[in-house]
C-alpha cells in the first residue's frame, strides 16, 4: 500500500538569525539546524544560522533520519581565533577596558574560561563579525521584502522586522565574553519590531566537568552586566569603541533572556551538557515556528508586552525568562525497531537464506534437456542440422566426367575447387547454427534467472545452480573438445593418395577399361566424402565446445553479478543491524521530558513482511531484483525500507491527535496532565524571596507544536483537559503528526530568588578567582541580590525622605539626619544617621525603637489627608526617576533608590486597597 503525499501545514516564518556562540552556541545551532532538516528536507532560506568560537577544532557532527550528516556550512561557522593577541591590548579602544591582571594568550583553542579573552577575540576580528551579521540579517530581510513562498507550504510573516536569537553559555570565556558586543552590534541594523533574545545556559551543567572552576563567577559577572544593561535608554546611553566604528547602546541589549539551568522546578536534573543543548534546540525550534497567522504575536512579542510596564521586585528586575520542553508522542522509536527488525528478517529468511532442500543434479539435467544441451550429440546434431530438415550431408560431387587418361588430374581438380567451397559453406553453416544455438541457450539462462531470483530465497539457490551449471558445461565442453581432437586426428590420418595412385594406374594403361577409372573415380569420392563427414564432425566438435565455453561465460558473468548482489545483500544487512543497535540504544536512553503513549497494541497491529509480498510489490514498481546487480547497496538498502515503510504505513500514519481523539478522554487528559508535569522551566527559584504581593508577577505562557493549524485541541473534551499558564495556549503548527510538544515559558523571576544564586555571588566574592567582568570599571554594577530590608524598614525609610507634609528624615550639608523623640532636646531632637544615603539607611534600620517612632508618624500623616499624602509622594516617585535618568546618580546608591520607589509605589497601592 503506497503512502499518500505528506501535505506539510502552512508555517509562517518571520526572518530568523540564530547567532551560536561558544562551544554550546555551536553545539545548539548544529542540532537546531538537524530540527529542521529532520521536519522539513532543508532549513528555509529565511533563517540563517551564524557560529563564532575561539576555536578551529570543531569535529561535531549531527545525522538526519536518512543518515546523511548534518553540518555547519563554511558561510555559517567562524572561527576568532588569535595566534599573537597581546599587541592588541595597547590599541585604545580595547586599553580602555581590558583588565590589567589578565594574559592575553593566544585565542586558537578557546578563551580559557576567561571571559575577557572572548571579548578581545571579538575585538579583534569585529569588522568579519559585523559582516556576518549584516549579511545575515539583510538575506533574511530580502526574503521577507520579496513576499518569498516555498513550495506552498512555506510564507514568510508580513510584519516587519527580524527575530534574532543569541545562544551560549554563560559560563566559559568565549560565549560569556562575547554576548553583549555581539547584541549590541546586532541591535544596530535592526529596527524598532524586531527582537533580540538572548538563550544561556547557567554553569550547574559544566560542575562535574575538568577545568571549569570559573564557571560560577563568570556566570554572576556576566548577569550583573545582564541587569545593570537593562536601564540603558536613549537619555541613559553608552557608547562602545571597536576600533573600525563606534557603537551608541540606547536600547537593553535583549528584549528577553531566557536562563536555563541544569535543574528544573521539580528537581529533574539534566546530567550531561547534551542533554540540556538539545532541550535548547528544541525550544528554539518551537519559538522560531510559534506563528499560526501572518501577523501573531510570537514567544518575544508575548514576553516584551508583558514586561512593558517596567515594574521591578526589590529594585531588581523581572525580565528573566525560562521554558521547560517536553513532547508527547506515539512509540515512533519502537516502530523504527519493528521495522528495522522486519526489514532484516526479510533479507535474512526471505531473500538470503540457502533454498530447502533440492535435487540439483535433476533441476539441472532438466535444464539442460529443455535447453538441447544434456547431450553432446544432441548439440552436434543442431549444429550440422539442415534447413530442410536432416543432417547436413558433405559430398564431393564428380558429375559427367571422362573417364579416360584425364580423370585423375580432372579429379584432383574438382575436389581442390569443391574443398575450398565446401570448408566456406561448413563455417557458413555451422556459424548460423551456433548463433541460433547461442541465442536460445543464452535466453534460456537469462529466463532461470530472472525466474528463479525473483523468488523467496532464490538468490541462494540460483548461486547453487548456477556453480553446479558452471561445472556441467565445462565437463560437457572438455567432452566434445576430446571428440573434436579424435576427428582432427582421424581426418589428418585419411589419406587420398593411394586412391590416386589406383585411379592413375587403371587411367595409364594402354588398353584403358573405362569401367575401372569409374570405379576408381568412384572409390575416390567415396574416400574424399569419407574424409569431408570426418572435416564436419571435426568442426561441429569445435563449435560446440566454443558453444559450451559461451554458456559458461554467461553463467559465470551472472555468478559475477549474484556475487555482486549477494555482497550488496550482506552490507545491506549490516547497515540494518548497525541502526537497530543505535535506534535501540536511543530508545534505552530514557529521556526524562519525553512521555509516550503506550495505549496501541503494536503486535497486533504489526504487519506481516513476506518475501513473495515483497518480490511482487517491487515487480508493481516494474522493477526485477535482477537489476540489483548493477545498484549500489545504498539503492537496495533505500528499496527495501521504501517497502517496509509502506507495509507499516497503516500503522505509522496514525498521529498523536488521532490516537487521544479516539481514546477515552480521561486517559487523554492523563497523558496531556503528563506532558504539562514534564515541561517544567528549567531553573529553580525561592518563592518566598519575593513579596507576596509581588508573586503574582510571575507567569506562564504555554505554546504547544501540533501536526497543523487544524488540531483537535481547539475543541472540547480536549481543549479544556489541555494544561495551561495565565493565557490560553498557542499553537505552533510543526508539521510532525507522531509529537505534540510543549513549550512552556516561564518569566517575571528577578535573580536574586534564584536557586544557587548565592553560591554564584560566593565564587564570585572569591579573591582567588581572576577578573569577571568584560570591562574593568564594571566591578562596581549593583549586586544582584539586593540588600535585606529587616521587615519593611526600607519602606518607612524612603517615606520619610519625602517632602512636606513628611520631612522626617533630611539630607543638609551631606549628612543624612531625622527628626526623632529620641534624640536629647540639647540636639533639637535631631538624630544623625550618616553622610550618604546607604549608610543612613543602615543606622536607621538597626534601631527598631526609631523605625516604630517614623512608622506611627508617617501613618498618622498620611491619614490626615489621604489625597494630599497620595499627590505628594507620586511627585516625589517621578522626581526620583527623572533623577536617577540624569545617569549622574553613583551605581551603588542608584540601587538604593529604585528599591525606595518601589516601596513607595508599593505603599500607594496598598492605600487604594484600603480605600
């Protein structure tokens, strides 16, 4: 049963670029890349893929279904290697930045975990770089401009603008010293709609790895620049030297970070750094693909809109994201075994196999009857067969001759002239014999073959018969060869010279008796005829034994071309065994974040695969396994599994879809509740490290990759068994019926909730550890884990600093103070906390009497006049923020601040609630 045409769904695309950095950006590009090969043959031309790592040692490779490898091509790899980098750290513009306690060794294999080494290596090759990505986002832009289609099942989005995904770890030298120049220069040929997302992976993955003692505090240096970068805005800019140009960065330089980590929110850890790039893939193949109209909003637009509103948790932001990836799917592993099993059993028993048990010597004997070989005298007699039927009968022919004293030279005469014809007419006529002979005989062979092969385990027994054939002829040519010397010998051993004499004798006499040169004449032809039949058997002889050594060429070039086949048949079956082991071994590999369901009763379904099924389904393709003598073992390997895949075909075309829609939606909603447990994002964060009334900032968006638009989802029972975040689900049409994956986005987390943040901080406290930063002024940037507000002191704080009618606490000539029943009258009640802001508010909140004092005061103030108090603290947030945007206010302090507008903003909110 031939399978009908896979109809791919409609995918929109919008113009995608997907820049790997380092050892993990390539490793993710590369399986990416397999993704959409695997899907859809090729990857569209409006995606490109871009590696840059500081090393040329890149020996990975990825293989497609079909077992062609997958590559990165020329124009999609760079390598930033550096073999003398060190004058380059008195160039300015790198001088200006680079840390003075770093080597600069040489860039050939890899930074070395250093992450301004990565940064130097880009430095110094960023005019390519910059290219690559021009070149890059302008092919994925001409595609869009030119409303290219492929075939028709490809569209490219009609809103403007370019995705551009980032991927690296954060944790090495390379892609951690590379991430932030490679957005920045990135953001600069892009405009306003499209989207920069930056996908790392946390260090936790690299722990048990040899010489990855930095990954920790590379990983907090290159977050604190993550956080710090998101304030950057057209008033808040800085402008980046490299040497050829120079950059002005006005915009944060991704408009989302995803963090993935080695561990997701149930604790399932993934082990090994393949594992995790290959869950990255996954995630970025979904987002790439996550469009179902020309115009919908994708994973970054969703995550950009929600975070518009800027709010921040404790001074820290939220516009961290993670996903967690899963797939339901049908046992497709186990079909491939199944198949791949049957496909070698059918080789092996069906096609291969030694023939039961046969009577060789009578198959061939008969053979050779049907074909007028058994016998050499049956050949002969074909040979000398006349057209009128009859044996061809030689005869020197004397006719009206004198028989007088002429006779014997008029005898001599004609028998010289009738030899030379009679030797033309017996090669003429043997010639045409031996053609028909060899026709029929050849046709005959060729007819057992193409028989007898094209038959369950024929290859075997053709072998067979064919060697024992071989034997046969060669022992019927050796006979008539002796029979041909015997006739050679016997006709060089017939004399005529004493029947001359004779004829001479009775024709020299004087009285010649006309009666005896007859007789004479007579004995002469009888002897010369005699010695002809004696020249035709001689030669019939000949020709049947070049008759025998014909056939035995032919059979010996279809031993050849069985040999050939059989060799073929033998690599075939070993390719066979070779992917059941690997696909074997896949499937033993239990992939925690794959659920398959295991309702279909595979035996019983499983189809029978015959020889006889297969020999006529390849005779429907007008084929004969004949002709496998002349393919190439690739060929007949294809041809095979062509037909095995089409035995299995009413198996395999059952989809993930099919299959819930047929079961009891229970067990449906089972394995659905299953696949949402599985997706879980991959990081783990402290819940109660934010405030309550702050939780409700974190979020889920769910995006599930169906077969087609057209999903069984859309609609009850399933789609309200269906997990689910805040949103209703998105569906992602992926063109593969056997999976429904899940990608499931998690954002709205600040960083210092994370799990293990503070064993990052830590490492990156250690005085040991060589410099984290890419800019040795970036020391400074805020810390990513807030300082504690001991219950809500912060808050009381930074209303005290308000204005009028609050005032309580004041900032005259560089001295923090506060007005307090506590200080002595000789004081006038004024208590001084401290000459910056920071170490005020340190004193303030140590004295818990003070705090309780403030807090009544600022109760009792504000409920005097709710309005006036909500008016003056929202001028006052706004004079803080046009503050802090002047970009004059020290990094340190700036922290400060933003975590007291909150608090104030917070205790506003908290107002209208009680109103």
């Amino acid at each position: 049963m031939l399978s009908p045409t896979v109809v791919r769904p409609t995918v929109v695309f919008r113009p995608t670029v997907v820049i790997g950095l380092g050892g993990t950006g390539y490793e993710v590009v590369l399986k990416l890349k397999k993704r959409f090969i695997d899907v859809y043959g090729s990857v569209p031309e409006v995606i490109r893929f871009i590696s840059i790592d500081t090393t040329e040692n890149i020996q990975e490779r990825e293989k497609s279904p079909d077992g062609t490898k997958v590559i990165l091509e020329p124009n999609e790899l760079y390598a930033i290697s550096v073999a003398n980098p060190l004058p380059l750290t008195r160039n300015d513009h790198i001088a200006e930045w680079w840390p003075r306690d770093i080597s600069a060794a040489s860039l050939i294999s890899g930074a070395g975990q250093i992450r301004a080494r990565g940064r130097l290596a880009l430095f110094a090759k960023v005019a390519d770089i910059n290219a690559l990505i021009v070149q890059a986002i302008n092919a994925v832009r001409e595609i869009r401009t030119s409303k290219q289609a492929f075939s028709d099942n490809f569209q490219v989005s009609s809103r403007d603008g370019v995705e551009v995904f980032i991927v690296g770890s954060l944790a090495g030298g390379t892609g951690s010293g590379t991430f932030l120049d490679v957005a920045f220069l990135t953001r600069e040929h892009l405009n306003n709609f499209s989207n920069i997302t930056g996908v790392f992976v946390l260090p936790r993955v690299f722990a048990n790895i040899p010489q990855t003692h930095l990954v920790k505090s590379n990983a907090y240096g290159a977050l604190k620049e993550i956080e710090h970068f998101w304030g950057l805005s057209p008033s808040n800019s800085i402008e980046i030297d490299y040497g050829i140009r120079k950059v002005k960065a006005d915009r944060p330089p991704f408009d989302a970070v995803f963090l993935i980590d080695g561990v997701n929110k149930n604790g399932t850890v993934v082990g090994r750094p393949d594992d995790l790039q290959n869950l990255v893939a996954d995630g970025l193949y979904i987002q790439i693909g996550s469009q179902i109209g020309l115009d919908a909003a994708n994973v970054a637009d969703n995550i950009r809109a929600y975070l518009a509103t800027g709010e921040k948790i404790r001074g820290r932001n939220i516009n961290y994201c993670s996903f967690g990836f899963a797939t339901l799917t049908l046992p497709i592993q186990q079909y491939e075994r199944m198949k791949l099993e049957d496909a070698q059993n059918l080789l092996k028993n069906e096609l291969m196999a030694s023939s039961p048990t046969i009577d060789l010597e009578n198959e061939i004997t008969r053979f050779l009857e049907d074909c007028n070989l058994a016998e050499a005298t049956t050949v002969l007699n074909a040979l000398t067969e006349s057209d009128r039927g009859g044996q061809i009968k030689p005869e020197f022919r004397i006719g009206e001759m004198h028989y007088d004293g002429t006779a014997l030279p008029t005898i001599k005469k004609l028998y010289t002239q009738q030899l030379d014809q009679f030797e033309q007419r017996t090669a003429q006529e043997l010639g045409l014999s031996f053609y028909r002979l060899q026709q029929i005989t050849t046709a005959a062979i060729a007819t057992f073959w193409e028989r007898s092969l094209n038959r369950p385990n024929g290859l075997a027994y053709v072998l067979q018969f064919l060697t024992r054939l071989s034997q046969k002829l060669d022992e019927l040519q050796q006979s008539v060869q002796r029979k041909s010397q015997e006739a050679q010998s016997n006709f060089n051993a017939l004399k005529l010279e004493a029947h001359e004499q004779k004829l001479k004798e009775a024709s020299e006499t004087f009285f010649k008796n006309k009666n005896t040169i007859q007789a004479a004449c007579q004995k002469y032809k009888e002897r010369a005829d005699q010695k002809w039949k004696i020249y035709l058997h001689w030669k019939r002889c000949d020709k049947a034994a070049e008759l025998y050594g014909v056939l035995r060429v032919k059979v010996e070039e279809i031993q050849e071309k069985c040999q050939h086949l059989h060799s073929n048949l033998d690599k075939v079956y070993r390719d066979l065994q070779q992917s059941y082991q690997e696909v074997s071994r896949q499937g033993n590999n239990d992939n925690p974040f794959i659920h398959t369901i295991q309702r279909i009763n595979l035996q019983s379904k499983r189809p029978k695969v015959t020889g006889e099924d297969f020999i006529r389904w390849y005779r429907e393709q007008s084929e004969s396994l004949t002709n496998w003598s002349e393919k190439k073992a690739e060929d007949v390997k294809n041809e095979i599994l062509k037909f095995v895949d089409e035995a299995y075909y009413p198996l395999t075309s059952m989809t993930v879809e099919q299959v819930l829609a047929d079961s009891n939606p229970e067990d449906a909603g089972q394995d659905l509740q299953q696949l949402g447990k599985l997706a879980v994002p991959l990081w783990q964060y402290e819940l109660s490290e934010i405030p309550i009334q702050q939780q409700h900032l974190i979020t889920e968006f769910y995006y599930y990759g169906v077969e087609s638009n057209n999903t069984i989802f859309s609609n009850p029972p399933l789609s309200s068994r269906l997990p689910r975040g805040n949103n209703n689900p998105s569906f992602v049409p992926t063109g593969e019926p056997h999976k429904v994956m899940l990608f499931r986005v998690e954002v709205g987390v600040p960083l210092f909730a994370f799990n293990g943040m503070r064993d990052l901080e830590s490492a990156y406290l250690d005085p040991n550890k060589v410099f984290k930063h890419l800019h040795r002024n970036w020391t400074n940037l805020p810390n990513l884990i807030p300082q504690e507000d001991d219950g809500g002191a912060l808050r009381w704080f930074a209303l005290a600093l308000a204005p009028d009618p609050y005032k309580l606490i004041v900032n005259q000539r560089r001295q923090y103070s506060v007005y307090t029943d506590q200080a002595k009258k000789l004081e006038d009640q004024v208590l001084p906390l401290g000459g910056d802001r920071k170490s005020a508010f340190q004193a303030f909140k140590r004295n818990l009497p003070l705090i309780k004092e403030i807090t009544q005061k600022i109760e009792r103030i504000t409920h005097e006049d709710q309005e006036k108090a909500k008016i003056t603290l929202k001028n006052y947030t706004n004079h803080l923020n046009q503050v802090l945007k002047g970009g004059k206010v020290d990094a340190q302090i700036k922290e400060q601040v933003e975590m007291e507008i909150q608090e104030i903003e917070a205790y506003l909110e908290d107002l209208d609630v009680i109103i």
